[in-house]
C-alpha cells in the first residue's frame, strides 16, 4: 500500500491539475471587476437559505437516527 505522503502528493498534483483546467481561461481583470459589481445584499438570504438547509438536514438525520441511537442536533450538524 502507498504512503500516506505519496497519497497526499498525489492528491494535491490531481487537485492542481484540474483547478488549474478550470481556471486556464479565466481573465483576472474581469472576475475582480464582476466581483466589484457584486450586489452583496442578495447573499444575505442565499446564506440564510443554505443554513436552514443545513439545519433541516441535520434535523431529518436526528429523526433517521433516532431508532437506533439518540444524536445532539449539535453533533449532527
């Protein structure tokens, strides 16, 4: 079996590879002005949204759960 430092280097080359593929075409210039257009009130409820997400999930995960051990919300979310 590998090592766990060949795993991780192979892990971070793989990483670099595609973040670099995704990234190749992408002008600096124009993501830091998109980014300066930025309306940054409608985060304000896609943030809220995520987490009410999250919670629900870890609500519904305490009722699966439940039957066979009894979970604190805390540890599942």
């Amino acid at each position: 079996m590998k090592s766990t430092k060949t795993k991780l280097l192979l892990g971070i080359l793989v990483s670099s590879l595609f973040v670099y593929l995704a990234f190749r075409k992408i002008h600096v210039e124009e993501m830091l002005h998109a980014f300066g257009q930025l309306n940054c009130w409608y985060l304000l409820p896609a943030l809220l949204f995520v987490f009410l997400s999250l919670w629900i999930r870890a609500v519904r995960w305490g009722y699966f759960l439940r039957p066979i051990k009894r979970v604190n919300l805390k540890a599942l979310f």
